[in-house]
C-alpha cells in the first residue's frame, strides 16, 4: 500500500513537471524564417548603422502557432555584458539595461493574435569592442478577460508554462584585431588619432585610434 501511495506522488510530480514546458504553442524563428530549436546557443557580430550608434540585433521574432490568440512574456538572463546597453522591446514595450543581472518578466506580457508573428525587437548596443551574452526564455501565460464598457478585452493572466530557451552571443570584434578596452579599464589615453591617422584632441567625436599608457592600441567610437 506504501509502494502504491508513492507511486501514485511520483506520478504526480510528473505531470506537473509537464505542464511547466510548452513549446508547441509558438515558435522562434530567424531573421530568414528558420525555426530556432529550444535549447540553441546563436553567435551574431552583424552589425547595424543607426546614424549615431550601432547595434548588433538578433533578427528573432515569435510566431503563434495555434489558431486561438496567445499571451507571452520573456525572462531574461544577462550573464555578460562588456559595455553598452542591452534593450529588448517585447511583447510589447521596451527596457533598456547595462549591468548583467537575471531579469524576470524583463517587461509586461503581452497577447499575439493567432497565427501572428512578432520581431521581438532584441539588440546589444555596444559603445566598443567587446562581447554580451543573453539568455532569453519565453513563457505562456493564461488569457483573461476584463470587462470596460461593456466589453471584453483580453488580457495577460498567470504563468502557464516555460516555452523556448535561447541563448545569444554577441561580439562586437575589431577587423584589425586590435584590443578592446574591457581589459584596459586602468589606462590612461597617452595620444589620439582619427581614422586617416590625424592627431587629434580630446574633444573629438568618431572613431579615434587611442594609445594606451600600457602600451596597447585600441579602437573606440567617442560619443
């Protein structure tokens, strides 16, 4: 009757670990609309222009795989960061931060409509050269409706289950391999240079060639 008893608990504990782990419901795909498996560890350098910065994107987006809208929100862990901020706008508004840290519910949940497909909006934007590992984990969450003016709205409710695990690294490299400064935090900038090799003063804005008093060469984008 023992045996019985904690058999039947084990079976329980069981079910309830299944039910912690959907990843039917959406999918994560690739900037090409390759589906990004559970568990996949992504390498991005890529690098986007903005005008006054650049950004390295992961190109992800969500697709609701089912027929009935869905409510999804995103945890974020950001075990790596060398400079710069990490931002992430989704479901459906934007964060940005600088220090690595474990962010639950990184910002609210949100509802994809059935069959949609969303960009999650997800870049690090580095002031240098130098790397940022993220790990994002979605989650499903119930569907409640609120009751305003006589009609019903949609909305987040609970946690439901864990969907898809990704984990993004990203690396800002120097082309001419020359060092970052995250490992030149205590050096001072004996002389500056612009990109055509023009001595230039502190004030400067754009690229610049700093050398170091340590001895190294390094490449930074002055603000």
């Amino acid at each position: 009757m023992k045996r019985v008893f904690i058999s039947a608990i084990a079976a329980l504990l069981c079910i309830g670990a299944s039910a912690q782990s959907d990843l039917t419901t959406f999918q994560v795909v690739d900037k090409d609309g390759n589906v990004v498996a559970d568990g996949a560890t992504l390498e991005l350098s890529e690098i986007e222009n903005m005008g006054s910065y650049i950004q390295i994107p992961t190109g992800l987006s969500v697709k609701n795989t089912t027929g009935t809208d869905q409510a999804i929100g995103i945890d974020i862990n950001l075990s790596k960061i060398d400079n710069g901020n990490f931002s992430c706008c989704f479901p459906s508004s934007c964060t940005d931060v600088s220090k690595a840290g474990e962010y639950e519910d990184y910002n609210a949940p949100g509802i994809l409509e059935a069959g949609e497909t969303k960009e999650i909006l997800t870049e690090w934007i580095p002031q240098t050269y130098g790397k940022c590992t993220a790990t994002l984990q979605f989650k499903v969450y119930t569907i409640v409706e609120q009751e305003l003016f006589g009609v019903k709205i949609p909305e987040p409710g609970e946690f439901k289950a864990y969907a898809q695990k990704i984990t993004v690294n990203f690396e800002y490299k120097d082309p001419a391999g020359i060092n970052d400064l995250s490992s030149d935090n205590n050096a001072k900038v004996v002389s500056r240079y612009n990109a055509n090799g023009t001595r230039v003063s502190s004030d400067f804005k754009g690229l610049a060639i700093e050398k170091l008093s340590n001895g190294k060469t390094i490449k930074r984008i002055i603000k």
